[in-house]
C-alpha cells in the first residue's frame, strides 16, 4: 500500500480521471514529475506503451464515420462522432483533436490523418475518446501547445488553395481561442477589423496577434510604436486610443 498525502491523493485521483491509469501507472508518472499533474499527464501520453491503439478498432471506427462516397470522413461523420462522444461540434476541443490529427482542413479527416491522431493519443474506442476530452482540454493551458494550436488554427481553418484567412472565419477563430487565453481586447480587435479593415487576414497578422495579446498588456503600457508589430496591428491601437477605449492608469 502507497503511503500517499491528502494533497497529492487529490492529484491522483485527479491524474486518474483524466488519463483511466492505472493506479501503479498514475504514482509512476506522478513522481517521475515531482506530482505536478499537467506535467505528469504529458509524461504519461509520452510513454509507448500507451498509443498501442488496436488498429483493428481503429479502422472499424473509422469506417463507421467515413463519407459512404467518399474515403474521407467529413461533416456529416464528424457530426455523428460529436454526438457519440458528447461533444458540441463547435467546442474547441475539436480543434485541439485536430492538431493531434495534423488535420489538413477544417471538417475533414482523411483515415490517415484519423487513424495516427487516435493512436497518437492512445484511444480506439468511444470509451477511450471519452476519457481523453479533458487531457486534450487541459492542453490548452500548456503555453508552448496552445502557441502550436494557434498556429495550426490558421492553416486548419483557411479554404484550399487560399494564402488567407476569410476574416468571418477568422474573427470566430479567435473568439474560440481567446476565450480559453482570456485576452480582454479581442472583442475590439474584432469590431475594429470589421469596421476598418474588412479584409482577409494573413498568416503574418495571425501570428503577430497572439504575440501582441501575449505580452502587450492590456491598457497598452508596455507598447512600443516603434516595435516591428504588422500595420494592421499598430492601426488598431491607433483605433484603441481614437475611441478612448483604454483607460490609462
């Protein structure tokens, strides 16, 4: 019997929840990480042994959301997937999935891109999608695995054969991903694109933001106008002050 703390009896009880490890599995990765939770779940997904997904029931789950005229799954198969593993299509943990699957477009998935994503995550049956959700929801608080979700968002999401982002899509995009960041200005960078720019959004602009809401603070104290920020972005403090929407301390 482990002799275990309360504090860290919590955290193996959280580590479980998440992962379905076993319990000699979960004090394995919880020590090798001197119990910090997140750390641990990325050691434990990170162990071969895991994403020995059974190929067999990877391929039946494919087959069982793949287009009937198509070897791709698409809308309406990744509806029925939403609705088998209580999923909202729209919730960001879809996107997530998708960074996993190195998804080439938005609403698509080819059965490679399927079958590596679900045995890079360990998971061939619903069960096991089930229990993954909040591991691929927690990834979102990693700051190195958001950046690269943010950055996959833009390719992801663009329409084929586009250099740009249509900035409809665009502007939901980065209301789905800064609700989970908190970035207080995206509601204004929104109206302010919508009002004055009304343009597609290059891969520069997208990738600038998130660097701009990362270590810009919000009443635009650190800002430097002279900084190699992209034009669109200096345009849009000019509108911030123009409209006295910060208020200076």
């Amino acid at each position: 019997m482990h002799k275990i703390s309360r504090g860290n009896r919590d955290k193996l009880t959280q580590f479980i929840q998440i992962t379905g490890a076993s319990e000699k599995a979960a004090i394995q990765s919880l020590k090798a990480n001197d119990w910090h939770v997140e750390a641990a779940i990325d050691y434990f997904y990170s162990l071969p042994q895991v994403k020995t997904a059974d190929t067999k029931h990877l391929e039946e789950l494919y087959n069982k959301y793949k287009d009937p005229y198509l070897d791709m799954i698409l809308v309406d198969g990744i509806t029925l997937l939403c609705n088998d593993i209580q999923v909202d299509p729209q919730d960001i943990v879809m996107l997530v999935l998708s960074w996993h699957m190195k998804a080439a477009t938005m609403c698509e998935f080819s059965k490679q891109e399927f079958i590596g994503g679900l045995q890079s995550l360990g998971i061939d049956s619903l069960d096991k999608f089930r229990e993954r959700i909040s591991f691929m929801r927690s990834e979102l608080k990693d700051e190195q695995k958001f950046r690269e979700i943010y950055n996959f968002a833009f390719g992801w999401a663009k329409e084929k054969g586009q250099k740009s982002l249509a900035l409809d899509t665009a502007i939901g995009m980065w209301q789905l991903l800064f609700a989970e960041k908190q970035w207080p200005l995206v509601d204004h960078w929104c109206q302010f694109l919508q009002a004055r720019h009304n343009k597609a959004i290059s891969r520069d602009t997208w990738s600038q933001l998130l660097e701009f809401a990362r270590t810009v603070d919000p009443v635009l104290s650190n800002y430097d106008a002279e900084g190699a920020w992209p034009y669109l972005i200096d345009e849009f403090v000019d509108y911030l002050n123009e409209n006295d929407v910060i208020q200076k301390r």
